[in-house]
C-alpha cells in the first residue's frame, strides 16, 4: 500500500518530467511548439498522458524502497519488477519516457530511503542501489546497452552507477543560472544544455554515429558560451540549434531525462501536508 509520503514523491517526479516538457524550445526535443505543427514528432499531449501514467509504479517504487529500508539486491531486483511494469503502461499510454523512467524510479526510490535528503545524499542513495545487478532483468540486450558497447558509452545504467553525474551537473547550472538572474525558463534550458554539452547519449550515438554526437555537444556549448539562453546570441544560437537537429531528425532524449532527473532533485525535500500537521 503506497503512503501519501509515497505518493508525493511520485506526483514530484511527475511534475519534474511534465516542468521538462513544458520548455521550449529545446533542440530536437518535442515541446508545446510539436501540437499539430511538426509532422513526424510526438504529439506534446500524448507525452503528457505518458508521464502521468508513469505516477503509480513510481509510487510504488518509493514504497518498496520504504519498505525495505536500504539499498539491497532485493530492493534492485523489485524496482526492476515494478519498473517493467510501469513500461507496460507507458506503451498502452503511447509510449516515450522509458529513459526517463529508469532515473526518476531510481531518484525516487532513494528519497523514499533518505527522507528529508537532499539533492546529493539522493543521488549517492541512487548509487548504491544502481550498484547491484537485476538478475531478473531479460538477458537479450537493449538497444542503449549495444550502443553503450560498441562506442564504449557509459549509457543509462553507466550514469546511475556514477551516481547521476550529469542529474547534479544540472542541477549546478539551475542553482548558477538562477544565482545569475537568469528567468526560470532560461534557467532550466541552461541546465539541458549543460548535459548536452557533455553526455555521450547513446540515442544520438544510435542515430547520428560519434560525428553526429561531437556536432551537438559542440552546438550546446555554443550556447552557454555566447551567455546562456538568457542572453540575445544564446537565444540566437539556440534557435539555430534547434532548425539544424530538427532538420536532421536528431534528438538528444538521453539529456532531456537527465534534466527531468534535476528538476525532482530541485524540489527535494518532498513535503507532505495534511490536515492533522496543519491543525
């Protein structure tokens, strides 16, 4: 049974991937812009549906995780169980997310472990129960981890067991954009081009090759280096950015799950409130 504490951790890492979505506009990313415009891309509202069906298995993650009070090789092994079954909802929703999934569920759980944590004690949490392997996971291989082999990328489970890397460089750039006078929109852009300046995203390795994953790297910093989307040649550099992936098919969903990862990490710790604390 999931507890309200639970639950507010889920709806948290909801209202983190939906804050993800909600920007624009984010370099070969769907955003609002996708409704109805962009032919070929996800519908906005369907990504949406998606990210709240994800809200019960991550309730029940932190639940597990509460439950079993440390990060153990059972408490891996049940996320693993709850985790494929909430990928089995996200397909009848529509699909999308599932890297996403992987890092929230993992964040959450840790929260769920460290009550009241903050954003670096979380991400260490998520460490040590990334460190133990699924041994109910499926043998065949996904298609991150042979990209994650053939170019030696650390790939999504590389991330979570280097304690989110790029989730806390993130993070960072949040808190300096903001400390900078930044607006929140600006801020939170800042922070998905920090990732992109750096992640080996196996989904742009997958479909651009090295080359192609250089030239977006390359493009994100760019933009930081001209002052940040808060600034008039950022925000010209970014909409260039953007034309150019966009034209080329190329999308960095690796990077847009990393943020939805720092924007849960931003609001830690998770209050629950109710009538009887409030009375």
């Amino acid at each position: 049974m999931h507890s309200r504490e639970d639950e507010a951790l889920a709806q948290a890492a909801v209202d983190a991937l939906t804050g993800q979505l909600a920007l624009a506009p984010k370099p070969g990313l769907p955003d609002p812009r996708d409704l109805g415009v962009r032919a070929g891309h996800r519908d906005h509202d369907w990504l949406r549906w998606s990210a709240k069906a994800l809200a019960p298995g991550l309730a029940a993650m932190a639940a597990a995780a509460r439950r079993t009070g440390e990060p153990t090789p059972r408490l891996r092994m049940e996320l693993g169980a709850i985790g494929r079954c909430a990928e089995h909802s996200l397909r009848l929703a529509g699909g999308g997310h599932r890297g996403a999934l992987w890092t929230l569920g993992l964040l959450v759980a840790a929260a769920a472990l460290e009550p009241g944590a903050g954003a670096l004690e979380v991400t260490a949490t998520a460490k040590r129960i990334a460190a133990h392997p699924d041994r109910r996971a499926p043998r065949r291989p996904s298609r991150g981890s042979t990209v994650s082999a053939t170019y030696g990328a650390a790939g999504a489970r590389g991330e979570a067991r280097a304690g989110f890397p790029h989730v806390r460089r993130a993070w960072d750039a949040l808190a300096a954009a903001r400390s900078a006078g930044a607006p929140e929109a600006e801020a939170r852009l800042d922070a998905l081009l920090t990732v992109m300046s750096t992640l080996q995203d196996t989904e742009l390795l997958y479909t651009a090759g090295p080359l192609g994953l250089r030239h977006v790297q390359a493009g994100a910093r760019g933009i930081l280096e001209a002052g940040g989307t808060a600034t008039e040649a950022g925000r010209a550099a970014l909409h260039a950015l953007d034309t150019d992936l966009h034209a080329r098919a190329w999308s960095p969903r690796g990077s847009a799950g990393l943020l939805a990862g720092a924007l849960f990490l931003d609001c830690l710790p998770v209050r629950v409130s109710s009538p009887e604390r409030a009375a």
